[in-house]
C-alpha cells in the first residue's frame, strides 16, 4: 500500500510510538512539539504544547489515557492524551532521554542524561490511571548509575521484574525493579559502540537492542542472553519486533549527517530492513526516506509500522499481502505437520 | 650503615664480570668511536717523485681533491723516503669534515691520474679497521655452506582439486587469501594483520606475494605463507618483477642514506633510488638514481611542473635478458641481466626518445633465425625533422622499421600479447593545432618486412586502447571534444575492431565491427583468454556501468558482418556503484570489479561476475582496499592437448556440471537442516518462556494477560471482528418410545 507520509513536524523526528490498540501514533521531534495521528489515514489528531526544548522520548500507557514524554528542557510531562492538558511536570538538572510506561501502566521510568558532573539516573514513579488525580513528586525507586557509562535506553520487564538498561559503551544491564540492585551486566555489542535502541516483544520476555556497531540483537530478559543478532551494513538506531504470528525484525538506521559526504540517498542506506526473526537473514528492505531512520515502531495489532526520520517525516506503511503470506519452507513444513 | 658506593672493594665488584669472556661480543657489537681521524684520507698509487717535484705534485693532486671538498696543501702531507730524496708514492690529506673524506672516498678512488698511474684513496680509518695485523685472516678458509633446507612447495596453489583461483584481498589492517567459490562465500586461506604497510603484489607468475613495510619488501608464499625472501630498501614505495620473476626492482622517491655498517647495502647503493635485485640471492644487482624528467610546462610562476613518474621505469624484455630504461629525450639504456651491465657499454642514442616498449613475447620475425628482442620507440617532431616510430632489435641495436609522421601531439604504444602487432595510437592535431584526431598505426610484426596498416578513420581521440590478448582483435574509446568549463565529462564511443577474413593463415585488414555511441565507458577489460571484453566506466561519479561483450558469438550472424571475423554481441550489463577497479581471474571464468577505500569511502567492497556478467556475489566490505587474483604461470598442456580438450568439451562440462550440481543440494540440505533447527531450538524457548511467565503472573494473582496485551483483545471485542458465538440445536432424529 501506498505509504501515509505524516509531515508535521519541522525537525528530525526522535521518537515515534504506537497506543496499545494500535490506533494512534505519537511522534516526537526536535522541534519542541508532540503530535499524535490516526494510524490508518495519517490525520493529525492533536498536539502537545508545553517543552521548552528538543524532544528525545514518548510513550502512551495501556489504556491510552496517559501521555508522557522528556525532553532537552530537562523535564519529564504526563498529559491528559484526549483534551491535551499537561497533567504533571517533573523537573531534573540535564535531559530526559528515555521515558517508559511500565506493562500494566501503573510505574513510569525516566532516564536522565549524564552531563557535566550529573551521572545517569534512573527515576521510576507509581502512576495512577486517572487524569484527574494528582501524580506524586517522589519517585518511589532512583538508581543512580555511577558504574556504568551513560544510560543512553531503558525500559520495564515483564511483571516490572526488573529494569533493563543500554548504555554508550554497548553493554546491557539487568536491575532489580524493586530494590535498584544491579544485577547483571553484559557486553553484547561491539565495545564502545553506544546502544541506541531497546524494543521489547509483546510480551516483555525479549528485547531487541540496535547498536551503532551496525547489528541488533535480540536478548532473552531473565539471563540477557543474545538469543539472534542481525548484521545490517550501517549504523542502526533503531529495531522493533514484529507482532506474532509474523516472525520479523525491523531495522532503522543510516550514515549519521556528519559522517557523509554527499548527500545521495543512496548512499546513506536510509532504509528500513526487515530480517527473519528466528533465521537472522534480510528478507526486505522499504526506501523512502532521505535521511537516517531515528525510529521505527510496529503497530502492536501487526497491521502497519511507521519510521520517524531525520528528515522530519514520519512515513506510515501498512503491510501488504506478501508480508503476511512470505514464510520460509521450514514454517511451511512445520504448518502443514501440524494439521 | 649500609656501605656507599665508596666503600665498596672494587676487587668484589669487577669479579663476576672477568670471568666470562665477552671479547667475542665485544668484536660483534664494537662501538665505532669519533677517533677524529675520519676527515683524514690516505692516497696511495702515487708517482714517486724527487722531493724538487714534490710541490708540482701536490698542487696537481689538490685540483682534483678540491672536487670532492675543501683541504689546502698544509693539509696534504706526502712522506719522503728516508734519505729524503724521494716521495713514497702515498699522501695523507686532511678534509674539513668527514662527509668531505667520505665523498672524496667515493669519487676518486681509482681515478687514473694518468697511464700508469691510478690512485687508490681510502679513509685512514679504514687502513686501521682492515689493515692492521690480524684483522683479516691471512690463510683462506672456506665459507661454510647452510645445510640444504627443502623449501616449501611454492606452486602448491595450482594442485587444487576443483581448479579454482586465488585472490589476495587487502581490507582495513589486514590481508588475506582466499579461494573463490563462485556464488559461496569465498574460503578463507590465511589472514594476517599488519601483513603489509601500504599495498600487496602478487609477483607476475603468482609464485610470492609481495608486501610492502617501510623497512622494504618481502615476499610471501608455499602454503605455510611463509617468508621466502625479504629485500631491505628502506622507504620503499614501489615494486616490480621481471617476468620470469627472477630479478625485482624497488624504487623509493627518497634517496638512499646507507651507513657503511650496513650488512646488505654497501655504499655503492647510497643516494640511490632504484635497486635492481636477484631474487634467488636475495642481493641487489645494481642501483641507480631517479631520472628528473625534463619539465616542458612550467605553472604560472614560473615553475617547472613536475612530470607524473613512469613505472615501471626499468622495463623488462619478454624473456628478462634484458631491462631497459629510458633517458627522456636522449638515449635508452639496455642493462643485461644476469650482470646488469650496459650493453655494449654505452646507451643507444635516439634523440627526442618519448617513450619506449619492449614486445611481450618473444618475437618471430619472418625469416629471422637468430635471437633477438624488440622494442618500440617514438620521438616527436624536432625541428624540421618528422615524428618517428621505430622498432629496433636487440642485441644488435638494429632498427628493423621506421616510420615518419606528422602533426604529432603524442603517441602510445600498445603491444598484443604474442608480439604479432604493435599499434601505435598517434593523437594528431589539425594544421591549426585546435582539433585532435587519432591514427593508429598497426605495425604487423610477424609478417615480412613488417608492412603498417593505418586506421584513419576514427575522427576523435583515442582515450584508451586495448589488444584482444592472444587474439588480433581490439576495442578503444573515443572522447570528443571537452567543451571547455564544463564540469561533465564528455560522452565517449566504444568502437570494436577486427580483421575481415583472409585466405589462408593470414591477418586481413582491421576493420570496424561495432561503434556503440553516447557512453561514458573509459576503461577496457579484456579476458586473459581473449574473446569477452569488459567495457566499464570507472573512477567516475555519475555512472559505473559495466558491458558485457562477446566477440564470438555462437547465435546467427549478421549479413554485413560476413566478411568479418568476429560475430560481436552484448550479453549483459551490470552496474557497480563507485567502481574503481575491473579485475578478470586468471582463467577468464571471474571479473571482480572492485570500489576500493583508496578512492572513496563509498559502499566499499567487491562484486563478482561470471565472464558473461551475470552477478555471483555482491560483498560490501568496511575498508576495502585492494583485491587482486593470484596470477598463474603459463599453462603446461600442449597445444594437441588443449584441441583435445576443445573437443571433448561436453564431456568434460557435464562432469563438472553434475559436481555442481551435486554440491549445490548438499548445500541447500545444510541450510534447510539448520534452519529446521534454528525453528525448532526458537519454538522449544519461547513455549518454555510463556509457560514460565503465565505461571508467574499466576503466582502474583494476575491474569494470564499484561494490560499492554489486554489493549488489544478489548479492541477485538469492541470492533468489527467481535465473535458472536451462536447455538443451534439440530434434531437429527426423533422416535418415540412408549414404556409400558
């Protein structure tokens, strides 16, 4: 199908998520603002007023109540998503990084930037689902993580069991969701290729993290095991896992601006890839856009995925026949022992 | 109190240092100390003369010391015999610095003062080192001979039992060889890191590899890749083998500074650019300096322009008698090998020299029985004097054919491969000098009196030529006019030439197959065997497509083209973002077109066709710098055989065909196995991991469900895809029982 390019932004998209049901997007840009579209014809649903500075992250909690997201102006922001209204402002000395919504939507975690004497926080607050309640002030966990480089990603386990972290010298963290504790520490990309995605499966079991060492690789969330790695040919910023019953993986990435010389499309490789989840091959690639990927996020219903680039657009494509039907022999074989 | 260092007893110290005996270390690793005798120099072979001459003497000598560098005759001392009468034949002489002694050393020994007298000039210090009793033993003793060491096998690569070819490939810090496997990925042989500091050579039989350190060169090679013979040239830039890879020249744009101590390079090779070694040896043969080209441009100050280098300088004759090389505008120098030696003593004189070649194979003259080598040369117009080219032969220096032309800008030189023609392209300009046409003379060397055809027909210049190899074909390039300013380079032509046919074994008249217009192709690429042709467009930022070309067709024929022989068809094209370079493999069966680090950073790495252009491999490669396919030496089989082989070419095809075939589905079995269990392995942990989480979601009293997925079994219910269960009930069969 003919792609959905929604252009609202003025600047280098950052970040873009799909609600839970799949029917909006969020998207995140540089240019202070959030807006949020219907997934199906791209019209803009509405906007978010109220950063003071580049937005880095966004992400919806599970009943699409609630909107936070944190940016340059060193605050972290829950808005009411339906009317708009700002519903609480937490302040922080540096950048919010990485904001994440926990699965049941009752923890939301902030990740501020390590800068100037400030090391990498981890801020985690008890939300309740209501937009007209009063959200606390006092996280109810803060590590600070002064052993390891920069958090540049994070996120929520399953059953908030633990906190699982990428930093910026390629290595993946497992904390303790509870206590702050950390409990495991491995080196799973190439050394000081910083880690600039984590994505997590549907059920929160595995991750897939992308890595500037040109590869993503997915993880197992109990032993942070690398259970596939995909080796893409450019520096990636981005993977997202399909929904089930489809077996893919979707890479983001491209030659950074300053690292290029000329400005051929063709040459910055600004395509999404898409790889078999369990073979590790590349089955696809979708062009379009003409600068690096920064995100790419699949709707959680398996019907579209969208791309938030450099350019400033966003590009929503839905599937098409061929990829609901392409299936290697071995599934085939597989399907067809089972009836 | 702990003793100082006074108070120790020397006796204790020193006691442990006399017993072992050092003197033979010290012997090796002596210390040459400033004796402040280095500026002295010692004349011998002297005319004795009585001591009324001696004055004369002294003032003659001085002239020729003063060349070298500055004394005066205070400083020349010349011993008188005891009774004073007579001098003793030798002088001492006192430089102002030792480079002066150094230099007069260099320059005058053996300097012939006149017919029986020639001096002998050395450095004082060196009388000391080597004349003094007991330095040199005065009884002879044999040199001790290395007991014999089997080398490694070093054409072990050619045994390989599928005939496949080898390929050097240079990316980020390191070399490795590989064995190509059509569309597999190639099987690795070796990788080193480090293995050369700028480039790597196979050597033209592909016996060594060759790397390149700033220390000098080495060469590589048996299957162990083993260092085989390393040859010291410190500031190494460049490399090159004779043919028969017995001898090596390296060339370093700096000077040699060599220091007399050292165990390889004497002070012959000092100052020097090239040296010209033996490979067997591992010694250099000969050295010699850069030649300045005469500058005939200057730039807008005024300043000569330097002239691109030639390279090889030091050309090679087919069979490595001889290397030659050339004094722009004046002479060609011809040095015979094993002796390096000028031939005949003196270099053959062409005035206006441009350039020359030496034929590639060893010719065969009509009616000439002896031995001899040729080579190609051409000067310009000088003065009323027409432009030349000439073949002359060597040894005897005979100009076996000349021919005069005009309005010359400049000519190449192109050999085919066997030495049957020369073709010279002469790039020639109109009465007014503004439009340049090309000519080319084709000089058929095999043929009696060696009779020139000219190709005139071409109405613009020629930018690139090429000889079918074994073969009497050619294509070349056109370009026409570059408007000047503008930043597109002008479209190009490829034409394609052949001869018609003949009766007999003869080579009939070149003539024009095909002219293909409106391209912007510059490089050919012939197949080592001939026949295929790679017509590409390299080093460009607008288009990198590469043609496919056969010029023996086996479909119909056109009718104009009858008469030709030669049935010219495209049979694929191919395209190859950023190639900078074409590479054929030695069988023909391969071409790499390679996009190296060197000339941009953009999608390095290597494609690799089949001789007809259909794409095998596409391999992207972070800091891709060189590949190159190891060349083979000439094939062993005879000429019956190979007809043989011609002609039982099915059979043998369909062997291999169905080896291929056979390896091919064992492939496709190994990856279907693997996938199956890769499939397996994923089903068998996520089926492990869900149970696991269900459980401990029960554990903490909660749904089976997150929230997050709960979102979208709601949507389900809400929507359109809500699943109404309905029940029928169905009377399949009624009968009636009555109970008593």
């Amino acid at each position: 199908m003919r792609p959905i390019l929604l252009s609202g932004h003025e600047r280098a998209l950052t970040q873009v998520k799909f609600s839970k049901e799949g029917d909006f997007i969020f998207s995140v840009s540089k240019d202070h603002v959030v807006c949020a579209w219907y997934s199906a014809n791209g019209e803009r649903f509405g906007t978010y007023h109220g950063h003071q500075g580049a937005l880095w992250t966004v992400d919806v909690n599970p009943t699409t109540t609630l909107l936070a997201t944190g940016g340059a102006d060193s605050t972290m922001r829950l808005w009411d998503v339906k009317t708009g209204k700002l519903l609480k402002t937490w302040d922080y000395l540096t950048s919010i990084k990485r904001v994440e919504f926990s699965e049941d939507g009752k923890q939301l975690l902030g990740v501020t930037e390590k800068r100037t004497g400030q090391l990498s926080n981890i801020y985690v607050y008890d939300i309740i689902n209501d937009v007209d309640a009063e959200q606390t002030s006092e996280p109810s966990l803060h590590i600070v993580v002064d052993e390891l480089p920069r958090v540049t990603v994070a996120g929520f386990s399953y059953l908030n069991k633990y906190i699982i972290t990428g930093h910026e010298d390629g290595s993946i963290a497992q904390w303790d969701a509870k206590t702050g504790e950390m409990l495991n520490n491995v080196y799973s990309h190439e050394d000081g290729m910083l880690v600039s995605d984590l994505q997590w499966s549907a059920d929160r079991t595995y991750f897939i993290t992308s890595s500037k060492d040109k590869t993503a690789k997915l993880h197992d969330t109990n032993t942070l095991e690398v259970l596939k790695t995909y080796v893409a040919d450019t520096p990636l910023n981005s993977a997202a896992i399909t929904p089930d019953p489809q077996q893919y993986v979707i890479l983001g990435g491209g030659q950074a601006a300053m690292d290029v010389t000329t400005t051929s499309a063709r040459q910055g490789k600004f395509e999404a890839r898409f790889y078999h989840k369990i073979f590790e091959e590349e089955v696809g690639r979708v062009r379009g856009h003409f600068g690096p990927l920064n995100y790419v996020a699949v709707d959680p219903t398996g019907k579209c995925y969208c791309s938030g680039g450099e350019d400033g657009y966003v590009r929503v494509h839905h599937f098409d026949p061929p990829y609901f039907d392409f299936k290697y022999e071995v599934e085939r074989e597989r399907e067809r022992g089972k009836f | 109190m702990a003793p100082s260092f006074e108070q120790l007893d020397p006796e204790t110290e020193y006691d442990d240092a006399e017993e072992i005996d050092y003197s033979d270390l010290r012997e090796q690793y002596e210390v040459r100390m400033e004796e402040g005798l280095d500026t002295f120099i010692v004349i011998d072979g002297l005319p004795k003369v009585p001591a009324a001459s001696k004055d004369k003497l002294v003032k003659f000598l001085l002239r020729k010391l003063t060349t070298a560098g500055k004394t005066k005759e205070e400083n020349v001392f010349m011993p008188m015999d005891e009774a004073g009468e007579m001098s003793e034949g030798f002088a001492f002489v006192e430089y102002e610095t030792p480079a002066q002694a150094a230099q007069a050393v260099k320059t005058l020994h053996a300097t012939p003062l006149d017919k029986k007298h020639t001096i002998a000039v050395n450095k004082l210090t060196d009388i000391e080192r080597y004349g003094r009793e007991g330095r040199i033993d005065e009884t002879y003793k044999a040199p001790e001979i290395a007991p014999f060491e089997e080398k490694e096998h070093l054409r072990w690569w050619l045994g390989d039992d599928d005939g496949r070819d080898q390929f050097v490939m240079y990316r980020g810090d390191n070399v490795g060889v590989f064995w190509n496997d059509k569309e597999d990925q190639p099987e690795q042989v070796v990788d080193r890191q480090h293995w050369t500091e700028s480039f790597v050579q196979w050597s033209p039989k592909g016996t060594y590899l060759t790397s390149i350190h700033t220390q000098g060169v080495q060469l590589w090679g048996g299957p162990n890749w083993s260092r085989q013979k390393r040859f010291m040239h410190p500031g190494v830039n460049l490399v090159d083998f004779s043919p028969d890879e017995r001898y090596v020249t390296t060339w370093s744009h700096r000077p040699l500074e060599v220091d007399e101590n050292n165990p390889i390079l004497s002070l012959e090779e000092d100052g020097k650019n090239y040296i010209i070694w033996d490979v067997d040896t591992g010694k250099p043969l000969r050295s010699f300096v850069t030649l300045d080209l005469p500058s005939l441009a200057s730039d807008n100050e005024g300043n000569p322009i330097k002239q691109k280098m030639q390279w090889p300088a030091f050309k090679w004759s087919a069979d490595s008698k001889y290397v030659a090389r050339m004094t722009q505008g004046q002479s060609i120098s011809v040095y015979e090998l094993p002796r390096m030696n000028l031939l005949d003593k003196v270099s053959i004189k062409i005035e206006g020299v441009m350039d020359f070649e030496w034929c590639p194979a060893n010719p065969q003259r009509d009616n000439i029985k002896e031995y001899e080598q040729l080579f190609c040369y051409w000067t310009p117009e000088l003065g009323s004097n027409p432009a030349k080219v000439g073949l002359m032969s060597i040894p005897s220096k005979e100009i076996v054919r000349t021919r005069n032309l005009f309005n010359v800008s400049d000519a190449k030189l192109h050999w085919q491969s066997e030495s049957a023609f020369v073709c010279v392209k002469v790039d020639r300009h109109s009465k007014s000098k503004k439009s340049l046409a090309t000519n080319l003379e084709i000089f058929r060397v095999k043929e009696k009196g060696v009779p020139v055809e000219v190709v005139d027909s071409i109405k613009d210049t020629v930018i690139n030529f090429a000889w079918e190899p074994k073969g009497d074909r050619f294509v070349l390039i056109t370009a026409g006019e570059v408007p000047s300013g503008s930043a597109v380079p002008p479209k190009t032509s490829v034409s394609f030439f052949c001869p018609e046919k003949a009766k007999g074994n003869a080579v009939g008249n070149f003539k024009l197959i095909r002219t293909v217009d409106k391209k912007n192709n510059n490089a050919i690429h012939w197949s080592p065997n001939g026949r295929f042709v790679v017509v590409a467009t390299v080093l460009s930022q607008q288009s990198f497509d590469l043609d496919f070309w056969d010029f023996d067709f086996e479909g119909e024929k056109d009718e104009k083209d009858k008469d030709l022989t030669a049935n010219l068809q495209l049979m694929n094209t191919g395209d190859h973002y950023g190639v900078t370079e074409i590479e054929w493999d030695p069988s023909g069966r391969y071409v790499a077109s390679c996009a190296s680090v060197w000339k941009h950073r953009m999608e390095n790495g290597y494609h690799l066709y089949t001789f007809s252009g259909q794409l095998l491999r596409e391999e992207p490669i972070e800091q891709f710098k060189q590949l190159l396919w190891r060349p083979r030496p000439e094939r062993l089989i005879s000429k019956e055989e190979m007809k043989q082989v011609r002609k039982n070419l099915r059979e043998y095809s369909r062997q291999f065909e169905e080896a291929d075939v056979a390896k091919r589905s064992s492939a496709d079995k190994a990856v279907v196995e693997a996938r199956r269990q890769q499939l397996e392995e994923w089903l068998a942990w996520r089926s492990r991991t869900v149970e696991d989480l269900v459980e401990e979601r029960r554990d903490y009293g909660l749904s089976d469900i997150s929230e997050e997925q709960q979102a979208l079994i709601i949507e389900e219910q809400e929507g359109e895809s809500k699943v109404v269960d309905e029940v029928f009930e169905e009377i399949l069969e009624e009968s009636e029982e009555i109970l008593a």
